[in-house]
C-alpha cells in the first residue's frame, strides 16, 4: 500500500509540473491573439524574486524573436 502511494505522490507531483509548463505557453498564445489581457501592477524593489531553477543566459539570446 506505502508503494502505491508513492507512486501516486509521483503522478500527482509530475501532473502539476507538466500543467504549469504548458499553462505558460497557453497564457502566451492568449496574449498574442487578443483574447487575454495583460494587468501590470507595480511591486516594492526590495521585494525579492524567486530564483529561477534554470540558470539563465546572460546577456540573453535574440535567437527566437521576432
């Protein structure tokens, strides 16, 4: 039984990782159609931001724009 809901916990976990990374590219595609508005709302600067767990490029590469 403690094996089987391992294995859930395993299912359950990848399920939401797989929905937030293809929730992006869907907000993404809203956006550029017009069906979807984008609000800005303003932060404190000694707000701290999350860490990306990807390590990112720096500069950032113009390959893959328009």
């Amino acid at each position: 039984m403690e094996t089987s809901n391992s294995f859930l916990d395993i299912i359950i976990t990848e399920t939401d990782r797989m929905t937030h990374i293809v929730q992006d590219p869907l907000t993404l595609s809203r956006l550029d159609a017009g069906n979807a508005e984008l609000v800005l709302s303003r932060f404190p600067s000694g707000t701290p931001l999350r860490a990306s767990p990807v390590p990112m490029p720096w500069p950032p590469s113009s390959t893959g724009t328009r």
